[in-house]
C-alpha cells in the first residue's frame, strides 16, 4: 500500500520535507510494508517556498532586510514554468528570523515588510509573470506599506516628511504617493496564501489578533489599529479598491489587505495552493493513508491550517488521514470530531521541557512515525486473522 506523508513544518526544529522523511523512516523501520511517497506541505507560512520547490524549480538568493532593517539574505523560488515565483513573506518579514529579545512592543511599531518588497522586485527581475506570496509568520502589522515601499511607494506626513518605516507610523500618514510604484505590478498576477480568514481591522483584525503575539502590548495594538484604519482609507482613496473588511484580509499583519488595495490581487488558501500546484487527486491514486503532522494540533488548527485542509480532501476520496503531531492543546475527542482526521499521535512520550522536546524533535517524530507503522502492521495481521 502507498502511504502519502504530508506534514507542515514543525516550528522552530524540522522543515516539511525533514518531518516527512523522519516520519517515512520510522514507517519502514517498523515492518509495515507500505510504500512513503513524500509530499512536504504548507499553508502560507513556514515551510511554504519548500512546499512549491518540491516539485521541481530553482531557489534564488537576494540580498534583502529583516523586518527591522538589518541586512539578510533571504530566498524566493521560480517554478519550472520559468514565470511563477513563489515568495514565503517569513523568509525576510518574518518574527522567526529576529532574535528572541528583539521582540517586543518597540519591535511591534518598528517592524517593516520593506525586505519582502526587495524579494518581490527580485523575482520580477528574474522575469515572473505570477507572484505566488505565503503570508505566514511575520513579525510586521505594517498593511504592507513597507513591502509597497520597497517598490516605488511614497508615504508623507502632514509636514511632507516621508514616513519611517512600521506600522506605528501610519497613523501619522497624511499623503500616499503611488505613482513611482514598479509598473510591472500592474501586469502581473498577485496571488495572496494565507491561512486566516480575519478582516485587517476590528476585534478579529490584524492588530488586535494577532499584535500579542509580536510582542504588541494594550498601548502598542491601538496604535497599530489606528494606523493601519489610515492606511488603508488612504490607499482606497487613491485606488478605489476598498479592502478593509475583506475576509483574510489581516493576513500578516494586514499585509494581505494593504497589497490588494494598493495593486489588486486574490486571496487563496495557501494548503489549497499547495495541493492543487502538486496535482492532488493524482497523486492519491494507490493511496491508501495519508499521514500529515504539525508542531500543535488545537483550535487554530481547525480554521484552514494545513493538515485539516489536508485530511478533507483526503476524506473526499475515501482515505483517512493521521496526525503526527507535537501537542494537542484543548479535547482531543473534540479535535478529531471537528477536523475529518481519523486518529492523533503526539510525539511525545515522556514529561519534557519545549526545548528539549525542540531538539530531540527528529527523533521523536521518526519514533511516532515507527509507532504508526507497528498499528499499522498490527491491523493488517488482524484482518488476515479474522479472514481464516
């Protein structure tokens, strides 16, 4: 039997491909005689670039900036077609890529998508026609400004000064200026994947949301949520293209919002994206489980993450799917119910602290991979067992 292993990446310790390979060995140390075909997912955030490179491609490296503005190198992906970049917004953008005890309220107002405007204008050069943009990870609520930035855009204040960069600076914007934009954003396709269906402002928007967890304390989220409500006022002015309650719009930081307004584009599922690019159903043809993973399974995970994504389609064609995962946080009955998986195995066994749990991560999830394949192996000789 063919058994596809899809995980997402596990945070902080095993990318998507390093997490379907532990699981795939652990399959075969375990005497199941099944046959792993990897498939490494992702919905947007980390994982994203390698998720599309997966079925072929180049990677290219650009000197770009972190979200507060100091120099990295950061990556894009042009597809075998030789006219679609993929672009993972975390790789410059992102919180991950800042050190811990940068992240704070100062790094909230401060924090720019600037760097992943550089990569947008990269892939450009490099001759894309379609920008596919995983929004995930990000350590910005900037609506974009920086990224538009980054290509042409110029923001001023009441006294004609050009705005710093952050989103807590937008509350300050007075005039938008996007006449310098890269006229090449106007002839491309702008493909927005997130994994969030908020709206960029209100109670359920971007800074409210998700500013806590970029270090964005009570004082630091009104500002945000002020400035962005400018922002976007402003660019619906100049456009006509009203995106402040578009569903997924506070994807990153209302990044989502911000970049639709500003130079149009369409939201999309980003574990969708991924899925429909590597041709689904076709690759479920002979399979006969699917085994998908991610470092926590909780309430979140229900609202368009990847595995669950996963796992509907995967119902749809008859086949059940299991879960490899770090934690499960809330009712695991009430998990299973809700998100079409037929069975979860946390990885760990033992009382652990998280970082050792992060560093022994290869290994524990190869082990839940051997588990898995000694139930399966186990079914199998019961069936046999029942048939005589």
């Amino acid at each position: 039997m063919k058994v596809l292993i899809a995980p997402t990446a596990f945070k902080g310790c095993l990318t998507p491909m390093q997490a379907a390979r532990a699981i795939g060995r652990g399959v075969q140390q375990s005497g199941w005689r099944a046959k792993p075909v990897y498939l490494p997912l992702a919905d947007g955030g980390d994982g994203t670039l390698e998720a599309f490179l997966a079925g072929g491609g180049a990677r290219h490296t650009v000197e770009t900036v972190d979200a507060l503005g100091r120099p990295l190198r950061a990556a894009f992906g042009l597809l075998p077609d030789q006219t679609t970049a993929v672009i993972e917004m975390a790789q410059a953008s992102g919180v991950a890529r800042l050190p811990r005890h940068m992240v704070g309220p100062a790094s909230a107002l401060d924090a720019s998508t600037y760097g992943t405007g550089v990569l947008v204008r990269a892939a450009l050069d490099a001759g894309a026609r379609r920008v596919v943009l995983g929004l995930g990870g990000s350590a910005t609520t900037d609506g974009g400004a920086g990224c538009l930035q980054a290509l042409g855009a110029r923001l001023y204040d009441g006294h004609g000064r050009e705005l710093r960069a952050g989103g807590g600076a937008l509350a300050g914007l007075a005039r938008l200026d996007l006449s310098g934009l890269d006229p090449r954003l106007q002839t491309i396709e702008l493909v927005l994947a997130t994994d969030v269906r908020n709206p960029a402002l209100g109670e359920r928007g971007a800074a409210r949301v998700f500013g806590p967890q970029k270090g964005a304390g009570a004082p630091e989220i009104e500002r945000l949520e002020a400035g962005l409500a400018q922002w976007l006022a402003a660019c619906a002015a100049q456009t006509g293209r009203d995106t402040r309650e578009v569903e997924g719009g506070g994807a990153a930081g209302a990044f989502a919002a911000g970049m639709m307004s500003a130079v149009g584009g369409q939201i999309v599922s980003g574990a969708q994206a991924v899925l429909t690019y590597h041709e689904f159903e076709r690759v479920m043809r002979g399979v006969g489980l699917v085994v998908t993973g991610e470092g926590m399974l909780d309430a979140q995970s229900l609202q368009g993450k990847a595995p669950m994504v996963l796992a509907q389609r995967a119902r749809m064609l008859g086949v059940p799917t299991v879960a490899i995962v770090g934690g499960v946080r809330g009712s695991e009955r009430e998990v299973l119910r809700a998100s079409g998986l037929a069975a979860v195995l946390p990885v760990v066994t033992r009382p652990m602290p998280l970082h050792v749990a992060l560093r022994e991560a290869e290994g524990l999830v190869e082990a839940a991979g051997y588990r898995l394949g000694c139930l399966m192996a186990l079914s199998g000789q019961s069936f046999k067992l029942r048939r005589r």
